[in-house]
C-alpha cells in the first residue's frame, strides 16, 4: 500500500478513488455510480464499455485493493485503448513487481522512460526490480538517477523531500556495504517502508544469506510474514520452519506457524507443530485450541484463547488477541471484541496487521465467514 500511496502523492491521482461516488467522464454525464463497491464499477463499465476513464477508476481500486491480477488484466485493456497515459503504465509496472513479474516490470518501465526520461517514479520502480534480482549495480544507479530526476525537474517539495531520502539512503547502503557490514546494509533497505515487500524480502534474504544462524529472529519473523502479505505462503512455511529450527526457543515462530497452518486449512501441518513445541509452553495450548477450534467453531472457545493470552506477552499477544476478537465477534460479545480488536491494534506489529489484510485477499479464512 506505502508504494501506491508514494505514487499517488507524486503523480497527483487521488482523485481518482472517491470515498463515496464514481464520476463518469468529464462529457456532462451524470454520475451514475453512487456505491464504493467494485461490482458497482464493473456493471456500470458493462453498460458503458467506451468510458476508459471508469476503467481507470476500476484498474485503481484494485490496485489499493492489492488485487494485482485483476488490476493488470485491465490495464492492458486500458493501455490499448489510451496509449498515451502514461499513468496506468506506472500502475502496472508497480502490479508486476507485486506479481513477481519482475523482467516485465523493467521492460515496461524502459518504455515508460521513453516518454520521459527525468520519471523519478518510473526510475525508483525500475531499480527495486533490479535489486530483488540481485542486479546491485543497477539499482544503485537507477536511484542516484531517480534523486537526478526529481532535483532537475523541480518537483513539489514534498517529491524532493522524499528522494533526497532515498538518496541518503542509498548513500548509508553503500557506506556499510565499503564497511564491510553487509548484513546491516542488506538490514536497512529492508526496514524502508516505502521500497514494495519483494523488496524488503530480498535484502532480508540477503543480510542473511551467508549465516543463518547470526540471524535476529524477529527479522525472519518478519519475513514470513511479509512472505503472507506477497500471496508466498510456501516460502512463508519454509522460513518459519527455518525459524524454529535455528531458534527453538522462540515462541513466536511456533504461533505464526501455527496460525498460517490454520489459515490455508493444513491441519496435519498443525498436527505435527504440535509435536515439536517446547514443553511447558503456551505455544502447545494455542495449537491445541487451533485444532479444537477448527473441529468445533461453534463452540465458544473465548475463555480458552484468554487464558492464553493471559500468560503471554509480546508477539504472541497480537495473534491471540485476534482469535479472541473474531470469536467474540461471532458470538455477539461486543465489548470483548472492541477490547480485543484495540489490542489487536496496539502496535505489536504492523506487518503482521498488514499481512492479515493482504491474506483476506487470498485465503479462505475464517476471516471471510
């Protein structure tokens, strides 16, 4: 989402979502479209299939909406039909590079910079996508041209506010990387929220790459669980089992395990967890709840997922306060919910916030019920 939101301030196309009404295009149509759903969107397109620009609006909210397929389908529609925005061209490189098309994002974003050269935005996105290749030398240089190109073109101060970021940031990158410090290198890109989860997945892959066992383990938490929020819940599994391998007194691996097991329905996975949690541990409460929970959801197993979350701290509250919200959500006890739902928000842990709404998107959940 922070690399939308980066485009959007950049590019100026805010307007393009409103909170509450679709706006046909500027002929003097009426507005037709009074609902923020997207089935609204698409039947009005249905009825309307000249309106290129409600298929921008269609293409944007599935990108906001990280429906990245979908959100690619259409813009090559729209492409097609308008070749000369070069707007829905920068959405799909961003859709790609999400997508793990990461050769197609820089080939499309080579023909982006045929329309100008000085597109810091186009610039930014092409050197992440070099970067999660291991292309280091190109995407060095393609974010000193992106700082370049925002300086030359004078954009808006808040655009240049942000490459000069950019720029000090590469310049820390390279200073550790002379230092000999790869790993705090490779550790910095990966904690800049504004690069796309690929990215920050590559260089926590990279800080790492030569000894696992020096690793912090709450960066390869945050990895698998970065690894959900990018629709990679194998990749997710393996650096969770890494985790605890490498580090089996580290609770939180086992629940976030645990929980991805129960989200995409492995419950012989679940089983097995089971049998490496370490003993005397909270952690073997919790997977005994997720396999009770999953054979009898219409039990109230609130009190259970509270004794728990009693006895923990850290981490592990976030995932236990939001079995407990979507349990008292369903048996109508609002004020445990509202009370588990604000723990829930408290600051934990954004990522893992953000990978539960990416996974919405992805996986059948109890979430979806």
């Amino acid at each position: 989402m922070s690399k939308i939101i980066k485009y959007i301030m950049i590019v100026g196309i805010a307007g393009l979502l409103f909170a509450g009404a679709f706006l046909s295009n500027e002929r003097g149509k009426e507005t037709i479209i009074t609902s923020t759903s997207n089935n609204a969107v698409e039947e009005y397109i249905n009825s309307n299939p000249e309106d290129v620009d409600a298929k921008k609006e269609l293409a944007f909210r599935y990108l906001i909406q990280h429906n990245y397929s979908e959100a690619l389908n259409l813009l090559e529609v729209i492409r097609e039909l308008d070749p000369g925005d070069t707007i829905p061209l920068n959405q799909m490189v961003i859709a790609n590079i999400e997508l793990g098309n990461y050769q197609e994002a820089i080939d499309l974003s080579g023909e982006l910079l045929k329309f100008n050269n000085y597109n810091p935005i186009a610039l930014t996105n092409v050197a992440e996508a070099y970067f999660i290749i291991g292309e280091e030398t190109e995407f060095i240089n393609h974010l000193e041209l992106a700082f370049q190109a925002a300086v030359l073109t004078e954009g808006e101060e808040t655009v240049i506010k942000f490459y000069t970021l950019i720029n000090q940031l590469k310049e820390d990158f390279l200073e550790l990387k002379n230092q000999g410090k790869d790993s705090e290198a490779y550790l910095l890109l990966s904690k800049f929220d504004s690069f796309s989860k690929r990215t920050q997945i590559a260089a926590i892959d990279r800080a790492y790459s030569n000894n696992i066992k020096e690793a912090n383990p709450n960066e390869l938490a945050r990895k698998g669980i970065l690894e959900i929020a990018t629709e990679e819940p194998a990749d997710a599994i393996a650096t969770f089992n890494q985790l605890i391998t490498n580090f089996p007194n580290y609770n939180y691996g086992y629940y976030l395990l645990g929980d991805l097991y129960y989200r995409i329905s492995n419950f012989e996975g679940l089983s097995q967890l089971l049998t490496l949690t370490p003993t005397n541990s909270n952690v073997s409460d919790f997977i005994d709840f997720l396999l009770d929970y999953k054979d009898n959801p219409e039990v109230d197993h609130l009190e259970t997922i509270e004794l728990i979350f009693e006895q923990e701290e850290n981490q592990p509250k976030q995932i236990l306060s939001h079995y407990a919200m979507l349990i008292a959500e369903k048996t109508g006890n609002a004020k445990k919910q509202k009370e588990y739902f604000d723990i829930y928000n408290s600051g934990y842990d954004d990522d893992y916030i953000y990978s539960i709404n990416r996974a919405r998107v992805w996986l059948d959940t109890e979430d979806n019920n």
